[in-house]
C-alpha cells in the first residue's frame, strides 16, 4: 500500500471556510460529489460514480474527516481546528 500526503496551516479561519474553499479549488478527482456545505453531523454517501465509491463523513467539535473512497484507493481530509487556525490534511492511499 503506498501512501502519500500534504499538510497545511491556515491562519485565522474556521473548518467550515477551508472546506468550502477545497471545493471551490476541485483540487481533488471527485470533489464535485461532495456535500456543498460541511454536514453537522457524520454519515456515509453512497456515490458508485466515476470511480468513486463512497464518501463517509466523520464530524467531531474540533475535527472532521472526510474518508472518500475509490476503486483504487482512498483519500482521506482531516481538517484539525487548533485556536485561530486550521490544519489540513490531504492524504492519498493506494490499495
């Protein structure tokens, strides 16, 4: 299994504006299936499209994860709130 990743700061924001702002940079391969605003609670989106297969949503106070999988992997999205600022993680995992 192979991984690989990223991990940023962004200063002074909130997870709700860093998620919002990942969609609108579809920076991802099946961003356009995800929720148009961040769910306030977790639950799993069957999606059997273009590769992809679910998207399960894990929301917590200070952290959300976003697992999406695909056919040949997954990609998982850890926004982190820590005080003013937000971490994120993008990591990408083959099967």
């Amino acid at each position: 299994e192979m991984t690989s990743g990223e991990e940023c700061i962004i200063y002074n924001t909130t997870i709700n504006t860093v998620y919002d702002n990942l969609i609108q940079e579809k920076k991802l391969d099946g961003i356009e299936f995800l929720e148009k605003k961040l769910p306030l609670k977790g639950f799993v989106k069957e999606i059997n499209n273009n590769g992809l297969i679910t998207i399960t949503y894990n929301i917590k106070k200070d952290i959300s994860r976003i697992l999406m999988r695909y056919d040949g992997g997954e990609t998982t999205i850890e926004l982190k709130k820590t005080g003013n600022n937000v971490i994120r993680k993008i990591i990408y995992s083959a099967d």
